[in-house]
C-alpha cells in the first residue's frame, strides 16, 4: 500500500477515515516535535541529509532515498499488511482469531508491554544526541541520523497503538513517553540500559550491535502476539531493525580493521599513539554493552514472562519454528542458579523461562558478528580473539545480580572484582582516551583515523558522496 504524504501523519492505516484518531495523534504531534527538537540529535535544523523514507511496506522496495532537510522529516505510521486468516500461535488461545482490539481482560498487560516498547526508542535518540559532534565521516553521520530517525518513528508505532487502542490512559501514557527521559535521576527511562550514557562512536556502534539486537528479539517476540496491530507493527519495524544492527556490526568490523592494519604497521599491540584503538579496549566496550543488554531480558525465571505467553501477547523467538505443543504447560528445561557462592542448574517450567530463552537466542545470534570480527584478526596473523564474557558477568538483574565474576564465569570476592574489574570493564582512563580520538571529520570520503572506511557507500553511491549537507 502507498503511503500519502501529503497527510500530516504519513500513514497505511486509514487515519484520514478515523477523524477523533486523527485529531488525538495531530494533538500529540506538536509535543513530540518539541521533544525532537530539545532532545533529539542537536543542532540539526540547517541539516540536509541523504535518508531512506519509507513510501510503501510492501516487501519489494518500500524505500524512497534523498537529502532531506531534517526539520522537514516526517514520521509515519505503517504497518506491514494483515497476513488473512491470522491465528493466534500459542498459549491458552492457540487456534483462535488473532485480536484487531484489544481483549479487555489482558488489557493491562498488553498496554504494559507496549509503553515499555515505546519507551526504549526515544530513549535510545536521547542517549545518542551529541554523537553528531563528533562523527567519524559523513557517512557515519548519515547512518547515525536515519537510526535516530527511525527510532523516532517507533515512538510513533507505538503511541499509535496507544491512541487507536487504549482510550484516555493510553493517550496518558503516549504523554508520559515525553516526559521520561534518558538519564533522568527523577524521571528515568524504564529499562537501565537506555539510561546510560552514550557520548562515543565506540558505544554507538556497540549500542546499535547489541542493544538493537535486543530491539530484533523483543520485536520478533511480540510480533508474533495474538493482538494483530502489535504484530504487523513489529513486522515492519524489524525491516529497519536490520539496518541498525549492520550500522553496528560494520562499524565495529572497521574499526577493528584499522586497528589491525596499525597494529601490523607499527608492530605492537598498543595502537593508542597511532590514533587506533586497541583491542584490549575493544574487548571491555564488549563486556560492558553485551551484559547491560543482557539484563534487558529480565530474570531468568519470570512469571510476568510467563502470563505474557500464556495469554497470546509475547511469543518466542520465531515460534512457528519451533516444534513443540505451543502451549508449554507440561515442559521443563534447565536454567542457571547460584547457590552457596556456586554456578549451576537447576529445572525450571519452560513457561516460566520465556526471558531466559530469548537471552540465550540472543546470545547466539551476538556470537554470530564476534565470529566475523575475530575472522579480521585472524586474516592479520594476530593472534588475539574477542569473546562474549559469561552471561555471570558484570549483571544488575536475575540470578547473577549478588555476585562478582570474570568474564570467563569465575565467581570472585568483592576485592579480587575491585582489584581487577577495570581490566575487563572500561576505566575513566579508558573513556578519556576513546573520548579523545572523537574528532569531527565532515570533509566527504575522509575517515576518522581509528576506523577504516566502509566497504561501499549508500544505495549504490560512491563513499565520498556528500551525504549530509549543512546547509
Ligand atoms: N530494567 O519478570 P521479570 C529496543 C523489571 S530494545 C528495569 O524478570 P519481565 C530498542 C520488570 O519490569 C527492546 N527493570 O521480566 C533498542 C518487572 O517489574 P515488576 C525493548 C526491569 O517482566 C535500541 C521485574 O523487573 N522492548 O526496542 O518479563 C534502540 C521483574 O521482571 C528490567 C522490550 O523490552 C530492566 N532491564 O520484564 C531503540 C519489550 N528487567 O513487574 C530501541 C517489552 C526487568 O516487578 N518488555 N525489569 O514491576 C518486556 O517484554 C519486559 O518488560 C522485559 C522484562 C523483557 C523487559
Ligand atoms: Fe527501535
Ligand atoms: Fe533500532
């Protein structure tokens, strides 16, 4: 279906045919601007930058490319197209209708999971704000953009929701959205990582590897609920999800490309006087990111994560693939505990360890990228590897939260972790050094000197092309 720009709210969901709805998102457009424009990417309003719009979801070639002036962008609701027939896939109402309302007895729950979507999007623009200063190339800068872009219309996705199909509290809550912001000591976010800092090109790429991965899983779980609206919208999210998971992974890949040409030029290790950044380094950008992410999954044994299932609104991780009854009230299955200071296993109703088996559908898929980067060591004879650090480590939620550990998943005394927790996590020193390599560089095709350019440039165009124009 085309989408229609001459509406104020781009949109495939009939809004000019729905005018209370149309009028209750219009009302709350204006606010979301001034958020945009205090909290989203500064400095922004002279800016025209090369972005993907979407002009249609149909599968085949729903992008439109072009400089866009950034105050000019608009954010559209789309949603991929029913799928006819739909059922829902699991839990009591496995074989029923999939919903188009809302089933007032999950009500809560759904609206629950929903703001806590919502929630994590702008947090996410918020906690990237200030990287424009310092991009590495236009390229970056560009890429930077349309993931905040696109982060921003998922707020829109899901305050959609909120409008179409949650009456005056949900207009309450798509309010709220607003209001809590990233970092905030009275009005946080809701899920700890997206409170957290994000000021360097490092962290950016390590967010978008592995904190929009959880954005792919927890998408893919909730595109499979029974409420059919949150489902295509997800579908259609996780189309631009893909994009922000490669703007990480290759970031990293260059960046670890150019630390291996300057290890290998220079015959050391420590690139840090050649303006690299070592892999040392690197590896504690790891830690850190992957296990902040890995509390996003919640504990391993839920029974929130448990009702969520059974009620139709949260799957698993493509569950039609999964050869099982669908309903789970009768399986077991293994999940972690700790116990007199030990590290072991325990049964578990699978039911209750949704979460825990998503994290570890997570887990697989981030190894998936560490395996290709260490593949870039190894074609420079370094012998050096990354590694995930043990899910035990560097934890604030579930069964590893009480206890120290090293990324290979020794429990260690709370001074053996205070003696060495900075050889594994990133120090001030360590911060005050990647904070100083983030030098703007906006002369088109020039690279930032800790990172490689990209292997091709956007869409087909050259890699000097001028991507963002600030003028
Ligand atoms: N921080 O039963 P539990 C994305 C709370 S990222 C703070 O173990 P449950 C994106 C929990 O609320 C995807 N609190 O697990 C990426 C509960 O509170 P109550 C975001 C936490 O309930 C990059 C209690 O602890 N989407 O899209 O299943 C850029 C016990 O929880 C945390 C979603 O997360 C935490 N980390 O919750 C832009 C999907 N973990 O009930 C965007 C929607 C747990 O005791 N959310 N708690 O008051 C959910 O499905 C669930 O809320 C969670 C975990 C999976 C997050
Ligand atoms: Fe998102
Ligand atoms: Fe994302």
């Amino acid at each position: 279906m085309k989408i229609n720009y001459n509406d104020l709210i781009p949109n495939n969901v009939g809004l000019s045919d729905d005018r209370r709805l149309l009028r209750a998102l219009e009302r709350w457009q204006p606010a979301y601007l001034n958020w945009w424009n205090e909290l989203g990417p500064i400095d922004t309003e002279t800016f025209q930058v090369y972005l993907r719009t979407a002009i249609s979801v149909e599968s085949n070639g729903w992008a439109n490319y072009g400089h866009v002036h950034m105050p000019d962008y608009r954010w559209g609701i789309f949603l991929s197209p029913p799928e006819p027939n739909r059922k829902i896939g699991f839990g009591y109402h496995k074989g029923e209708e999939a919903w188009s309302e809302v089933p007032g007895e999950y009500r809560t729950e759904l609206r629950r999971l929903i703001v806590t979507q919502g929630d994590t999007e702008p947090a996410s623009v918020e906690q990237q704000r200030h990287l424009g200063k310092t991009c590495p190339s236009l390229y970056d800068l560009r890429n930077l953009f349309q993931v905040n872009v696109e982060e921003g219309r998922h707020l829109w996705a899901m305050v959609y929701l909120l409008h179409a199909h949650f009456g005056r509290d949900g207009r309450e809550e798509a309010d709220e959205m607003l209001d809590r912001h990233a970092g905030d000591p009275d009005k946080p976010r809701i899920l700890e990582a997206f409170n957290e800092t994000t000021d360097d090109w490092l962290s950016f790429f390590m967010f978008t590897y592995f904190q929009d991965r959880d954005g792919k899983f927890q998408l893919a779980a909730l595109s499979e609920s029974g409420f059919d609206p949150l489902s295509r919208t997800c579908r259609f999210m996780l189309t631009e999800e893909a994009h922000h998971m490669f703007v990480g992974e290759t970031g990293i890949m260059r960046i670890i490309q150019r630390t291996c040409e300057l290890m290998q030029k220079h015959d050391s290790d420590d690139v840090r006087p050649f303006g690299g950044i070592d892999l040392l380094t690197i590896q504690k950008w790891i830690n850190f990111h992957y296990s902040i992410c890995l509390d996003l999954f919640g504990s391993e044994k839920s029974t929130n994560a448990a009702n969520y299932y059974s009620m139709g609104l949260k799957g698993r991780y493509q569950e039609a693939k999964i050869n099982d009854d669908h309903i789970l009230t009768n399986s077991q299955t293994l999940v972690p505990k700790v116990e007199d200071n030990k590290i072991s296993t325990e049964e578990s109703a699978l039911l209750t360890a949704i979460n825990y088996k998503l994290r570890e559908d997570y887990a697989k898929d981030s190894q998936r990228g560490i395996s290709r980067f260490n593949k870039i060591i190894r074609n420079y004879a370094i012998n050096t590897e990354l590694k995930l650090p043990d899910a035990a480590f560097n934890r604030n939620i579930g069964v590893f939260k009480d206890i120290n550990c090293s990324p290979d998943g020794t429990i260690l005394s709370q001074s053996e972790w205070q003696e060495h927790r900075h050889e594994w996590l990133p120090s001030e020193d360590d911060y005050a050094f990647v904070r100083s390599l983030m030098v703007p560089v906006i002369e088109p095709g020039k690279m930032a000197s800790w990172i490689a350019p990209p292997k091709r440039g956007i869409h087909g165009l050259d890699i000097d092309y001028e991507y963002v124009m600030f003028h």
